[in-house]
C-alpha cells in the first residue's frame, strides 16, 4: 500500500498486530504488532511501535465493540510481547513520511484515543491498561486514553513521553494535555516528565498520578484480572444484548469518483473541489421492538459509516482537495421520522450506538482540514439530524425558491454535542442564546430561503436566477486561497465557546504540532527526528521564536 492510497477498512480475521479475544463481559485487546508489518517498506515495527496500519486495527476494534459485542463492559489493552507495552508511533516511518502524512496519522490517531473514551463515558465499555512493560511515546499516549492505567513494578517498566528531548517534537496525540487536563497532573511534575527521555517507574509514577496504581510482576496478571472483575460487576448483566455484525462497506474508486451506496463523491468537477451527495431513501423502517434487527444495513448506520469513509479517504487520498461542496437528497418528512424514532428508543444499546456514531462522524467532518460549504437547493434534505452537515459547514447557501427548505428537529438541541461540548447551534449562535431558544421554536416546521437567512441558519439566501453565478464566483473563490491559512483558519473559526480537553487537541496541539513538524531542528537535515537513530547528534537554531 502506497503512501497516497489508504484503505481504512479492515476485520478482525484480517488483523496483523491485534489479538482480540473476548470472554463473557471482558474483552482483552492485545499488542502483537509485527515487525515486518508495516503500511510500506522502509522501516520495521520493532517493540510494538505502530504506524497508520495498526491505528486503522485499532479503531476497527473499538468500533466492533460497540456493535458486535455490546455484553462487553471491561476492555483491558496490553501487550502480547514480555517486558514492552508500546514504543509509540515508529520513529522511522515518521521520518520517512511527508508533512500530510504525519498530520493526518496524528489527527486520525487522536481520534480514535477519543472513540476510547466516548465509548468509556458513554456506551458502558471501560478500558483498563495494562501496561506489562515500559510504554513510551504514543505507547502511554494510547493508555491515557484509557480509564485507569496500571504498570508493572519490575525496576524497568516506566512511562515516558521523550518526544521533546529525543525529537524535538511534542507528543502528537494529546499526551500532555491528558497529562495535565485529564489526570491532572501538577504542572511542575509534567514539566520533568516531559522532559524526562527514560521516563518514571513504579511508586514515582503513581504518586504523580502518571498511573493508578503498580504492582510486582509476580501479582500483575492476578491483580489487573480483580479490578476487571470488579468493573463488569458493577456494570451489570448485560448478556442479553445481542450484538450485530458490521460487514466491509461497498465501495467503487476511481480517479473521477467515489461511490457507495447513499454517498457519492464527485472529484471531477472544479478543480480542488469535491462534491459530497448523501442520498435519503423514500421511506425508512419503523424501529422493531428488537431494534437489532434492523442490522448494519439500517439507513442511519450505514449511511452514516460511509459519509466517515468517505471524510477519511478525501483528507489521506486526496490531498489536493481544497473544498467539498455538501449536498442531501430526499425528503425532510422521512429524516424527522427517523429523528423521532431514535429519540424515543435512545435507551436502547443499538439504537443509541447508532446515535453516538452518528455525533462521531460529524466530529470527523468537525476537525478535517477542508472548507465545506453546504448548498441548500431543489430536491434537498437538511433537516433535523441531517441539518447538523449544514451547521458544521463553514458555509451555507441556499436557494430562494418556493418548495426550496430546511426544517429543524430536536436532534439539532443536544443529541450529537462538538468537541467544545455545545451543540452546533449553540456554537452557531455563541453569546446569543435567545437565538438558539427561537431557532427551537421552530422545530418540525418548513423554513423557506428567506426566513433561513433571517435566523441566521444560512449565510445567504440567492433565487434561481443569480444562484449558478453565485455559487461558482464562492467555489472558485475559496479554492484560491492559501490552504495553509484556511487551515489555521477553520480550526479557529469551527470551535466557538469553552475550550476542553478535545479542542485543546486538534486545537492548540495539532497547530503547534503542524508548525513544529515543519521546522529545521525536528525536520531538516540535522533535525532530531530526522536523525534519529543514527550515530549523529541533532543540530539546533537556538534562537526561540
């Protein structure tokens, strides 16, 4: 597999570095990561150091999880291999790899550390680490995802973040804010581990609260195996749920489009744009008193499950894709109904997984690295849950037009949150909350071009005859912009509001890490990344900007 080309598909029958083996309420995920594994020649995945491959296993697994095996409640990560939990993400291939590829492995790998804990905080899965041996880099970055950490007390095994010292990077998939943020560690003592390359063991590591507890190697495996036990008592029963099986998504590529069954992407129009199409179907099924039996093939799940592919191919595919233009197809009557079903049985594991995929995919579309502009016009579909495309767009349009409308729905008031940890109209609407309170007053209700436009739902409203010439000087426009500051830009702009732990990741750390991976002392010819593991010593520009 090539650099350019990534397939984020995978199953557990195909995995090459995961073992997942599960027993009753607890699953046991384990790093086995092959060294001569990797996406692409080059480097080797020595001491279970990973790379983009084993990330895409990773995600793979969280999401079965939630789907397949919902009786899970304790998800126990550690390492197959004696005396080395993780050496983090693989030095080499980093060093190896262009500037997009790196950002798009940290952003992608950050989110999938955050799927680990939505499905902690919010589908009954905790995981615990496990850490059997030393766990450096990314290796402890993917434990702080975790719940609780516990490392062995061998005299050896610490945890260590020496991206500063030996790279002179910083630890890309939100260490240091999990370090401070999360487990809140003093600042003062995150100022030494950080700069600590080897590391801190046993009892120093849990009074800083680096880890939750450590145990000698002769009582490790017994004392991990209590705590799980504790943890799925407390959760419950939860044997009656029936999991479903989420088959390999249907698609078509070629260099003109990419088709799936609700999504079509056009890649042949304007240059540096795409055209997202999500089509609605006519008629949806009512939600059966068993809602599993609706399956993976059920409209809001694997429509869903697409539009995410599809995010990911278009951000590690398809790099010179400035702006993807967003349009829906079908009726609004049939996504409200679809609304007020998931509603009204939210309670239930599936249907309420469905939902939280849902938030998921669209904090995807959140934190991706292109402009989306919305476009609003005959045969369109942005209503209640499928308006949230349209607010986390940076732009609306929409045609003015009799029969042209949008409709909200309660989905669009606190079902599917941003990382800021408001709703998308709450952020539309920051510091004006008496908008949000109208805009709700709304609800299930046709809203035409022009009232969109007064309520500030859409940027502007244009009838049929300026809408073509409007909508190409906008299109064109965008994509002549530097995307760089786009970038900058549009992660600024996105997340109005409070700042937590999620935003200060793909906020302040990925543009501090952008800026970072492309300067001498990490990158260039003497940077520390780039020699890194060679016999010559970095050489740095001292001066601090």
């Amino acid at each position: 597999m090539s650099e350019d080309t990534i397939d984020f598909e995978t199953h557990p029958s195909r995995y090459r570095h995961l073992t997942l083996k599960i027993t009753g309420g607890l699953a046991r995920l384990g790093l086995a990561i092959k060294e001569d594994g990797g996406m692409r020649p080059g480097y080797e995945l020595k001491l279970n150091s990973y790379d983009f491959g084993v990330d895409i296993e990773l995600a793979d697994a969280i999401q079965r999880l939630r789907f397949e095996h919902p009786e899970v409640s304790c998800v126990m990560v550690t390492s197959d291999l004696e005396d080395v939990f993780s050496s983090g993400a693989n030095i080499f291939m980093l060093g190896s790899s262009s500037h997009a590829f790196k950002v798009n492995f940290c952003k992608f790998t950050n989110e999938t550390r955050l799927y680990i804990e939505d499905a902690t905080d919010h589908s009954g899965q905790t995981y615990i680490a496990a850490l059997n041996g030393i766990a450096s880099g990314g290796g402890y970055e993917l434990p702080l995802a975790c719940k609780e950490i516990y490392l062995v007390d061998d005299r050896r095994s610490a945890v260590s973040l020496p991206e500063v010292p030996y790279l002179g990077v910083l630890p890309g998939t939100g260490g240091i804010t999990r370090v401070v943020d999360k487990r809140k560690v003093r600042r003062d003592h995150a100022d030494v581990f950080l700069t600590l390359a080897e590391g801190i063991k046993g009892k120093r590591a849990k009074l800083w609260n680096l880890v939750d507890d450590v145990f000698p190697r002769s009582k490790f495996d017994e004392k991990v195996a209590a705590r799980c036990d504790e943890i799925i008592k407390a959760a419950g029963d939860r044997s009656d749920c029936k999991g479903i099986e989420l088959p390999r998504l249907q698609v078509t590529e070629t260099p003109e489009k990419i088709e799936y069954k609700h999504v079509s992407v056009s890649l042949s129009g304007t240059p540096r744009t795409a055209e997202l199409v999500l089509r609605v179907p006519d008629s949806l099924p009512d939600i059966p008193a068993d809602p599993t039996d609706l399956g993976a093939h059920w409209w809001a799940l694997e429509a869903y499950r697409e539009v995410d592919d599809a995010l990911l191919r278009l951000r590690c595919n398809h790099h010179a894709i400035g702006l993807v233009v967003l349009r829906i197809e079908g009726k609004a009557e049939t996504v409200l109904e679809l609304d007020k079903q998931l509603l009204d049985r939210k309670d239930h594991w599936f249907v309420r997984e469905v939902m939280l995929h849902m938030k998921r995919v669209l904090k995807r579309l959140d934190v991706t690295a292109k402009s989306f502009f919305a476009l609003v016009d005959r045969g369109s579909c942005f209503a209640g849950s499928l308006f949230e495309f349209a607010l986390a767009s940076d732009r609306v349009y929409m045609l003015d037009e009799d029969g042209v409308t949008v409709s909200l729905g309660e989905m669009n008031f606190g079902a599917m949150p941003m990382g800021n940890g408001l709703t998308r109209m709450e952020t539309q609407f920051y510091g004006t909350p008496t908008l949000v309170a109208k805009a709700r007053e709304q609800v299930g209700r046709a809203i035409s071009g022009e009232e969109a436009e007064a309520m500030g739902l859409v940027l502007a409203a244009h009838d049929d005859i300026d809408w073509d010439d409007e909508i190409r000087i906008v299109v064109e426009e965008r994509v002549s912009l530097s995307p760089d500051s786009l970038t900058g830009m549009e992660a600024n702009v996105r997340f109005a509001g409070p700042e937590t732990v999620e935003t200060k990741i793909f906020g302040r750390l990925s543009a501090w890490q952008n800026w970072i991976f492309q300067r001498p002392n990490a990158v260039g010819k003497k940077g520390a990344l780039t020699l890194y593991g060679q016999p010559e010593s970095a050489e740095f520009d001292w001066n601090r900007t």
